[in-house]
C-alpha cells in the first residue's frame, strides 16, 4: 500500500493513525479525504468584494500617484497581477504604460 508524501515537508515515512496521516519528521496531521487548504496563502478581495487570483486583470478604481514621480496612473488603467505579498501595498503587479508596480487592492476591482 503507497501513502502520499507530507505536504508541508515532502516526507515519505507517513503512516495512519485512524483516518488520519501522520508525518513523524515534521509531525504534521492531516485527513487524505478532505481538500488540502494552504493556510500560509495570502486572499485578496477587490474593491467590490471579489476574490483576486494571481494572473488576473484588474483595472484601477481612482487616479493614484506614482511616488517619487509626477507620473499619475488614471482611473482604467489596466494592470495584471504577478503576486500577492504581505505588507501596505499587497499587490505586485505589471500596469499597462508604467511598467512593475506594487499596488493595494482597495484601489482596483477586477477586470
């Protein structure tokens, strides 16, 4: 019989204790039955309330200065999400005509 590998450390001396899988490296629990839900994930709502993915469109919501610069990004702008970082400005993102930018998402709704 073949029991998966850990999913936090990649062990493959799991055993089963019951309905659950056991990794005695890392000592980490889990139930084979039920959906794997990463819990170190960053979730991100729009504007509006919609949930934001990594590969995404977005378009801003208002006019926002660029720091450092008397650049304005203007309300429309479409930008496409790369990923989600912790911190002010949670959104590292490509803007059409800008370039890589960080972005938060209380300013943009999804495209």
């Amino acid at each position: 019989m073949s029991l998966p590998e850990c999913p936090k450390c990649g062990s493959e001396y799991v055993y089963e204790d019951q309905p659950l899988l056991i990794c005695p490296e890392c000592a980490h629990e889990w139930n084979p039955n039920e959906e794997v839900v990463d819990e170190d994930a960053i979730i991100l709502k729009d504007s509006n309330g919609n949930l934001l993915a990594e590969g995404d469109k977005v378009t801003l919501i208002k006019d926002l200065k660029v720091k450092g610069s008397s650049q304005v990004l203007k309300v429309g702008t479409k930008a496409t999400i790369k990923r989600f970082v912790d911190g002010d400005h949670d959104i590292d993102c490509k803007v059409d005509g800008a370039g890589d930018m960080m972005l938060k998402s209380q300013f943009v709704k999804k495209a």
